[in-house]
C-alpha cells in the first residue's frame, strides 16, 4: 500500500514537472516568434480572457470533486454541474459578445484587438468542458489521468503554434494575437478528448446521464453551487484585479501615453512575469509535499516540531527565490536572450528582482494559514494586495508611466505577503 502511494505521488510530481515545462516551452514559443505589437495585443486581450474563463467556470471543477468524492451516486452531480454549466455558458457568451466592442473601442482604446477578443469566446465552452472533466477525474481518485490532461493541452499548443506560424510568415500583428489565443482552445479541446479517452472505463454511467434529467433535484444543484460560489468569489479576486489593470491604466492617458503603457504592459507580462514568477512552481510544490507534515503535528499539539517544519520551508523557499533574484538582478539580459532571443523588459526584470525575493515566501505562508483554519483571512490579504495594485497604477500611471507598473505589482505582492506573515506570527503567538 505504502509503495503504490508513493508511486502514485512520485508519478504525479513527475507529471506536473513536465507540465510546467511544457508550459514555459509554449510561453518561449510565443515570445519569440510573435512580433512586439502581437505581443501587446495578445497580453492586452489576457485578463479578459481569465476572467471569462472564471465566470464560465463557475468554481464547478473544484466543488463537482468535493461532491463526487464523498457521494454514492455520481451521476447526479455531474449531470446538475453540466446543466448549471450550459446555462451560464449561454449568459456569458452573449453577454461577452455584445460588451467587447465596447471595451475595445471606448475603455481599452485600441480598436485592432476587437478580433483577438472575439478569438476568446470559442473557449468559453472549452474550458467548461475540460473543467468539468477534471473535476470528475479528481473526484474519481484518478489524480494522474487529471494532471495529465496537461502534457496534451500544451503540447497540442506547441504542436498547432508551430504549424500555424510555418505555414505563412507575412502574418499580420492581429493575427498572430488571435492564432496565440485560439492555441488555448485547440489545448483545452485535445485536454478534453484525452479525459474523456481516460473515462472510458465510465461509458455506461455517461450515457445514462441523458435519461437522468428528470430525475435531478434542487439537493443535487445546491450541493455543487453551495460550495463553487465561495470559491468562485475567492478567484475573482485575482481576476478582476488582472481585468481591470490594463483599464485602470489608460484611463485618462493621451493616445500617445496609453500606447507607452500598452508597450511596457507587454513587455511585463509577455517577457518578465515568466521569469521573475518560474521559482513558484518550486515553492508550491515544497509547500504541498512538506505541509501535510506540518499539520499533522501541529494539530496533535507538537508545535516544537511544527514550528521547524514551518521554518524549513520558509527558509527553503526563501532561498529559492533569493536565486532567482540574484540571477534577475545581474544577468536579465542574459536570461531574456536565453529564453526569448531579445532583450525587451530587461528595466522592468531588474526593477522587480529585488522586491520578488518575498513573493517565493507568498506560497507557504498562505498554506500555514490554511493549515491553521484562517483561511477567510488569506482572502482579505488578498483584496489588499490587489486593491493596493489598482490604486498604484490608477494615481502614478499618470505621473511615472511605464515605471508605475513595475511599483504597483511590487506594492500588491509585498502588502500581500507581509499581512500573511503578520497574521502568521499573531497566530503562533496567540497558540504558545
């Protein structure tokens, strides 16, 4: 028993390893082979994106797992989560469909991205999809088949970027923003087909699941949405703030001034979020591997030992991001020309490097305070950070331009991770 769980923990690490690679790889891709104004234009369109895909999804992935996996008939709650999911899907294409030539006209002032945007709704019902997939598979005790739905989602993306891109080279700046975007929905879509490939073994529940409509309940749809509207709201956070920057940003700018933003927005969040953020797939992984370790202790009343755990995967993460920093602060060019082939942010990787030492310790320190049942706090520290990034942008765009951003996200992500540690003393303090 001990060796299956261990091989099953091994083989999901090594999963989720590859996947990170491989999406880096399509990031890579993409930096280098689309031109600077595609560039802006696709992470221009990408908040948007996000948080469709949070109001499209609903929190029905992780509630339809919770609820498969401690109910004995199965069926009901994926049927109620793909009816929810229908319904919503239908609202917010339409919705959507008749708002972006608003946004892209009047509040994002840049008429070209109107198609990238359009790009958009085809993943809408992708990634609800996909998503209901992988709630299913998590709930089902199948963690690998789940996690891996992400080597075909990236690497049919590497796959369709690479044949797109060689088969015209005279693409226009718009178009390759929409074949960058319509690569998310072609990896949903192989992601989706390798789930359903995986449950097969289920075929004869799915296909009853047509002939059990009249048979569901309002206990079957209040128990996915009691839990993922919570959890919806808990990822709206981070979404909106992401929706709202580049709006918040060129609000009241001259044409000239928004286009030297959207400049340096691209340039953030196509070349140096990448890299500035790589070490947090390690310190995530550190921190739900070690953590399990602290709670167990700490809930049995051996602080002593929690408290080392505590401190070895703070100081272990810490050291981590420390690297990366150093690395970001001396050799940003270096690493922009390794991974992209171009220098573009290499300002904006120094400017962050020093202050992006914190953000590897964001990732155990909020795992501590759920571990220790303060998690609506985790929550409210997240709001903070977010509102501290949105008023940073909205007063000193005006005054600093390009250098606001790299000052608002370091603000967000240091107010952010000091209230977690804040909290975190109180509360070891409060337990001695």
């Amino acid at each position: 028993m001990k060796k299956t769980l261990l091989r099953s923990t091994f083989l999901l690490l090594l999963v989720s390893v590859i996947a990170k690679i491989l999406s880096f790889l399509v990031r890579i891709l993409l930096a280098r082979t689309l031109s600077e104004s595609a560039m802006n234009y696709y992470t221009l369109a990408s908040p948007t994106m996000v948080i469709m895909i949070t109001l499209a999804q609903m929190g029905i992935p992780g509630a339809l797992s919770k609820v498969i996996a401690q109910s004995k008939d199965t069926r009901k709650p994926l049927l109620a989560s793909i009816f929810v999911s229908m319904i919503n899907n239908i609202v917010i294409i339409a919705a959507f469909f008749i708002l972006l030539p608003f946004l892209s006209f009047y509040i994002l002032k840049q008429r070209e991205i109107l198609p990238v945007l359009y790009a958009i709704l085809p993943l809408i019902p992708l990634v609800s999809i996909s998503g209901i997939l992988k709630g299913y598979l998590f709930g089902k005790q199948q963690h690998v088949q789940a996690t891996a739905c992400q080597l075909f989602e990236e690497g049919s993306r590497i796959l369709f970027l690479l044949v797109m891109f060689s088969m015209d080279h005279t693409l226009t700046n718009v178009t390759m923003a929409k074949i960058a975007m319509y690569s998310i929905s072609v990896g949903e879509l192989c992601s989706s087909l390798y789930m359903l490939f995986a449950l097969r073994q289920h075929k004869h529940d799915i296909r009853q699941l047509p002939t059990l409509f009249h048979t569901l309940h309002r206990q079957q749809f209040d128990e996915v949405l009691s839990i993922s509207i919570p959890m919806t709201g808990s990822r709206l956070i981070g979404s909106l703030t992401y929706f709202l920057e580049p709006i918040v940003m060129v609000i009241g700018l001259s044409a000239l001034q928004s286009d030297t933003m959207i400049h340096a927005y691209g340039q953030l969040n196509g070349y140096v979020l990448p890299i500035i953020t790589m070490p947090s797939f390690l310190t995530i992984t550190l921190s739900n591997f070690l953590l399990p370790s602290f709670t167990y202790h700490y809930t049995r009343g051996h602080e002593a030992t929690a408290r080392h755990q505590f401190s070895f995967i703070l100081a272990s993460c810490f050291i981590v991001g420390a690297i990366c920093s150093f690395l970001c602060y001396f050799f940003n060019e270096e690493l922009l020309l390794l991974f992209y082939h171009n220098t573009r942010g290499a300002l904006l990787l120094k400017q962050l490097a020093i202050p992006f030492a914190l953000y590897s310790l964001q990732p155990p320190l909020s795992s501590m305070l759920h571990a220790m049942s303060l998690s609506k706090k985790t929550v409210f520290d997240t709001f903070a950070g977010s509102f501290t990034r949105l008023c940073c942008v909205a007063f000193l765009s005006h005054i600093l331009f390009a250098d606001a951003l790299s000052i608002a996200i370091s603000a967000g992500m240091l107010v952010t991770t000091c209230l977690h540690a804040i909290r975190l003393w109180f509360a070891f303090t409060k337990s001695k």
